[in-house]
C-alpha cells in the first residue's frame, strides 16, 4: 500500500496537462492515438444514455464529454439530464430513470447499504475529480466570530475555534443554535463540516443545527436569513461572496489535499448488463476529465458551465474557482489555489477503495452506520478500481497498481509506481491508515469527547490525546 511512497522534497509546479501530449485539436481525443470503444470489436450492449447531474462546477467532465464529442466518438449518444437535488439522482438512478450520474463520492456505498429510504446495490469505477468545496457563512457570523474570538481569525486555514467560542458563549445565554446547510445528510460537505467543527470541541449533532439544502438554493436561503452558513460545491460559495452574502472560512483541500469529492455512479444490475457500455463511459469521461484539466481550456469550460443548461450562474462566479484562484472575501483580492478543483491530475479519476473506507468511518463515526459492518468488503463491492484500469488500458495510461493508500502523510507531490500522486495532509495534522481503519475510528471518537471538554484542539493539554486521531 502506498504511503511510504518516493515523496519529492519540493512541490514541483507540473505541467497542468497532466502530462497528455497535444493532439492540436480543440475538442478533440486528448490521448495519444484515437481509439474507439465503438470500434474495438466489443459491441455496445446500449448506446443512447440518459445521465443525470446536479449544476455544480464539478460536472465539468460530463458537460465537456458532451460537448466536445468525447461521448459520441465511442460510440454513444447521451443526453444529460439536470436534476436539482442528490435525492433526485440516487432516486432516478435506482429506479432505472438514469442510466448512470454524477453522484456523491459516498452515495453508491450509502445506497448499497440502505443508508436512506432505498436499498439498491451500485458501484463506482471512476473519480470525477478531487477537491472543490468550502464552508462559507453569512457576513453577520463572520462579524461575530471576529468578536468572538478574533486571535483565531487571524490566520488560513481557518480552524473552527472561534465559531466553538460562539457557540459556547451563545449557549450559555440560551440562545438558539445557529444553523449550517449541507447538500445531503451523507455527503463528503456533511463529514467535512462535522470533522472541522468537532477539531473545536463543537457537537455537530448537538450545538448547532444541520440542514439539507441542494446546492443551487444555498445562496438564496443565506440571502434569507434561513441559514447562517454552508458547505456546498463551487460555484455556489464564490456567488455568495461575489454579491456580499458570505465569506469563506476554509476549503475542502485545506480541509483535506485531493480528498475524494463526485463519482460516476450505476446500479449493480446495470453494469453487469453493460459491461462494453460501461466501459466506453469510463473511458470517454477519463478523456473528458484530462482535457478539463488543462488551463488553456479552463476559460472555455467555464462558458460552457455558465450556461442555462447547465449550472446556470454568472460566468464571473465559475470562472473565480476554475483558474486556479479563489476569493475569501469580497473586500480581499483572490488567492492562488491552483488545486481547487483537480478533475485528472493526481490520478484524480482512480477510484481509491481508501477513499471508500475513510467515508465509511465517517459514517460510523457520526451513528449513521452500525460499527460491525466489514468496511473493507464494502469498499471492494462498491469501488471498482479494476473496472478503471480497464478503461485505462484502452488509453495506454498508466494506474496505481494498488487499491488502497495512506492519507495525511504527503505535503507534497509524490510518486509511486511511476503514478504521480497530490498532497494528501489533512488540516488537523491526522493520518489515515485503511488497513487500521478501526483503530482510526477509535481515535478520532476519543479525541472528539476530549476536545469538548476542552473546548477544541486549540486548547489541547493532554499530550497522550492525539490531534485528529493520530497514533503518536
């Protein structure tokens, strides 16, 4: 398992192309050669597709799939379909109304569990990119933790100790609770505003209130007065603090380095029936997910973002997080966050089981899963990195030869097996072991309770509690 992997001393600036030689055509195979699955002598089992998506920055690869001609040069005709809500996509996906979607990175896992109101088996063979959140709140809760706490705002990332000063104080009056938004009650945005709030002593299920928002809408009801803060994919956090609504605290890879974010997801039934089909996707969207990867094209996706079809936003707000930049606040200049959003770099597109079992713990962590549930035969049934290297293989690209990695030891690119990989460290100095994925979980529980009686990581005294659950 890599981990232990050739680290680069320095954080070399690669090529942003990832490494794929130009074929001098805009819309063009962004791979060496022009290989088909249409013409590969494996016949498609299916060829007109329905796929859903939800308007985000992140379903960049479909839409440039489509529009670019990826899809139909394997042989398939696809009409995206865009659906408001994470319920809408795993609903219409299990009834068989979708043929596949742009989903959660945990939502093939929690619908093959029964994590919700259904229980259809389905998997995932491809990463559609990494990266790409922020918590953002209301101008009147960023005012009152500057008061609250104004030490603890002084310095990025931001920590979450001064919404934890707040809280407690706000508590102690009798106040009502403030109230934060997520997309979907299983989402990576669920667990990292949980993870970054408990690292302060805060009980996400206790002193604050959590509510399920899609996406598109969270702007509006912070505009309302209805939350006072959110964790969404981009380009809803740029248009909030683009209209004065909101500044962002932090974001998802300063929360975590290239954590896992959306995936490709189809029913079980469904890729058994259509293994060729599947596989023409997977490797239709890989080719997509690179061409969105390389700068010169960034400007042009974010045009094709903006439109009504698709995200329908303000191409100013696309475009905010899609070169390489992003904007905290409207009263500061935008910074350099070239890895925002990461669609192939990083073997971006290779659906880690790590990624899978590190969802799961989150899951058991915050009484969503039971704790005898075998985390890693799940990973294995869901995830399907062989299915990836498959289509890989079409494209001559070359895979990590293993299916499970270590997190939070790598501050900067590293390699191995010849895979160049990303920084991989999480914002509290945690490690992540899959192979100990109980361990970690016990870990994280335990420091969780101290630091609520301590009032967060920033007032740790006890050197035998570990920070962010690592074992020291």
């Amino acid at each position: 398992m890599p981990g232990r992997g050739r680290t680069k001393r320095k954080a070399r600036r690669r090529n942003r192309d990832s490494g794929w030689p130009s074929d001098g055509r805009d819309g063009g195979n962004a791979m060496t050669g022009e290989v088909s699955c249409a013409d590969d002598g494996m016949g498609l089992e299916k060829t007109a597709l329905t796929i859903g998506f939800v308007p985000l920055s992140d379903c960049a690869p479909l839409v440039v799939a489509k529009e670019k001609g990826f899809f139909r040069e394997h042989g398939l005709d696809v009409e995206l379909s865009r659906e408001t809500s994470w319920a809408s996509i795993r609903d219409k996906t299990a009834y068989g109304m979708l043929d596949a979607a742009q989903m959660l990175a945990s939502m093939p896992i929690t619908s093959s569990l029964g994590i919700g109101p259904l229980t259809v088996p389905m998997v995932t063979a491809l990463s559609l990119d990494l990266n790409g959140n922020a918590i953002t709140v209301s101008e009147d809760l960023y005012q009152r933790l500057c008061v609250a706490n104004p030490g603890a705002m002084r310095e990025r990332p931001l920590s979450a100790a001064a919404l934890g000063t707040l809280v407690r104080a706000e508590r102690s009056k009798g106040y009502a609770p403030l109230t934060f938004a997520v997309v979907f009650p299983t989402s990576t945005h669920t667990y990292e505003l949980r993870y970054w709030m408990a690292a302060a002593g805060i009980d996400p299920d206790h002193d604050v209130r959590l509510v399920v928002v899609p996406p598109s809408q969270m702007v509006e009801a912070l505009r309302r007065g209805q939350i006072d803060g959110f964790c969404v994919g981009e380009p809803w956090s740029q248009l909030a603090v683009r209209q004065g609504l909101g500044r962002v605290l932090i974001t998802k890879y300063e929360l975590w380095n290239n954590s896992p974010e959306k995936v490709l997801g189809v029913t079980a039934d469904w890729a058994q029936a259509h293994p060729n089909t599947h596989r023409a996707l997977l490797v239709a969207l890989i080719e997509a997910a690179a061409w969105v990867d390389r700068p010169e094209h960034r400007m042009t996706v974010v045009d094709m973002l903006a439109q009504r079809r698709y995200v329908d936003a303000p191409a100013e707000a696309v475009r905010m997080s899609m070169l390489g930049t992003f904007q905290y606040a409207r009263t500061e200049f935008s910074r350099s966050l070239p890895d925002f959003n990461v669609f192939h770099r990083y073997a971006a597109n290779f659906p880690w089981r790590s990624h899978a079992v590190w969802l799961l713990t989150q899951m058991q962590r915050w009484g969503q899963l039971g704790m005898d549930v075998d985390l890693r035969a799940v990973a294995e049934q869901v995830y399907q990195p062989g299915l990836y290297r498959d289509a890989a293989r079409v494209l001559g690209l070359a895979c990590p030869p293993v299916d499970y990695k270590t997190e939070g030891e790598h501050a900067c690119v590293w390699e191995y097996e010849g895979v160049e990989l990303g920084p991989d460290r999480f914002f509290d100095g945690g490690m992540f072991d899959p192979l100990d994925a109980t361990g970690y979980l016990q870990r994280l529980v335990a420091a969780d309770r101290y630091y609520r009686s301590v009032g967060g990581a920033e007032n740790l005294v006890d050197p035998d509690v570990p920070r962010g659950g690592v074992a020291r």
